[in-house]
C-alpha cells in the first residue's frame, strides 16, 4: 500500500514538472503561423523552413507568445525570428528560419551612366529568390522610370532603389516660376534657378531684376517664398 502511494506521488510529480514547462511545438506553431501571415501576399511563390530549439530547453509556461522579426533582419534567406512570453512569464529564444520568396526584380538592360535618368527602355525584368538579390533591389519598375541614377550601373546588373534618385523638382540654369507670399498677399514672377534641388529643398534664384533671392523648391519647375 505504502509502496502504491510513493509510486503515485512520483508519477504526480512527474505530471506536474512536464505541466510547468513550456511546449517547444506551441512555440514552433507560432512562428509558422506568424511567416505564414507574412508571406501571404506571396502566394505559392514563398515558401519556408523552421530550424529546431534544443529539447534540452526548458521554459516557464506561457499564456501569450509575441513573435517578431528582429530590427534590421530580414524576411528573406537565412534569418531568425524572436519569439517571447509577454504573459505568464518573461522569456525570449530565438529561432531560425530559411524564406525563399521567387519574386520579379529589374535589371538594367544595357550599361547606363551616373545622371541617366531611367526609362522603360533601360529595364528588363526577371524572376529569382529575393534572398540571392540585394535588400533595395526594384521589384516595381514605377520605382525606377524617371528616377535618376547615382552612379553608373553595368548591363544586367540589378537595379536598387538606393542607386536612383527623385528627379530634381528645379533644375539648375532653367527658369522657375516664383511664388511670393506673405500675410495677404501672393506674388508670381520668373527668374533663373542657380542651383539643382529636389522638392522641399532650398534653392537660389536670380531674379530677371538681377536680384537673387531664396526659396523653396515645389513641383512642377516653381520655387517658394515666404515672408
């Protein structure tokens, strides 16, 4: 009878230390479902792979995981994801992953110059794993037309968002259209931009009086003034 009620009291035991820890499955099915939300915009063209926590791992019981990717990492190739307690307990692992998202990508189709600015001409597009290509790599080609580059570029090389630039809003050497306003008042005039600017920024211009004055650049070749 004795032996009986050690044995059960064992066994209770036991039950009870397996009950207090975490389950390692609970913690791998919330990263699954969390790259699944992520990667659904990508349709059967992503996929994804889980590496494994250490079955020695042993974790206080959780109520609520919260998975994250971490700042700066990215959603694709070989990355990890944080995955924490924020209810129940305060733990934090890390787990690894492996994304593969085959996605369109631009190329240049010929080598173009440093100051060219993008046509539909100079792009072609392609289809690859964004985790072989570049971070900026251009996946919409609206990002690229009219956009200037800031350096050369090699033919078939990828183009990157962090290669191109806006196109100036005000160029240097062409004539603006001046807005003058103040309390009440708004004045138009033209004169002769000194300067290269992109929307928002300052810029010099010389008035046809011979006066030179400054602005801000705005769309459409005109510069502002406030007073």
């Amino acid at each position: 009878m004795l032996r009986s009620l050690i044995l059960a009291l064992v066994l209770s035991t036991a039950g009870f230390a397996a009950e207090a820890q975490q389950s390692l499955a609970a913690i791998h099915e919330a990263a699954a479902r969390f790259l699944t939300g992520q990667l659904a915009a990508h349709g059967d063209r992503a996929s994804f792979q889980l590496g494994k926590l250490d079955n020695r791992l042993r974790l206080a019981p959780c109520q609520q995981l919260d998975v994250q990717l971490p700042q700066g990492a990215r959603l694709a190739g070989n990355t990890s994801l944080r995955i924490a307690c924020v209810k129940g307990a305060r733990w934090s692992v890390n787990l690894p992953a492996a994304v593969s998202i085959q996605a369109d990508y631009w190329i240049a189709s010929r080598a173009l110059p440093s100051g060219h600015e993008i046509n539909e001409n100079d792009i072609e597009r392609r289809s690859g794993d964004l985790a072989q290509l570049p971070a900026t790599v251009i996946v919409d080609h609206t990002q690229a037309i009219g956009r200037t580059l800031i350096g050369g570029t090699p033919a078939g090389a990828p183009l990157r968002s962090d290669q191109l630039r806006a196109p100036f809003a005000v160029k240097a050497n062409e004539f603006v259209k001046v807005i003058a306003q103040g309390n009440g008042f708004e004045v138009a005039s033209e004169g002769r931009a000194m300067n290269n600017a992109n929307e928002g920024q300052p810029v010099s211009v010389k008035m046809n009086s011979g006066a030179t004055v400054q602005g801000i650049a705005r769309s459409g070749g005109t510069v502002e003034i406030r007073y």
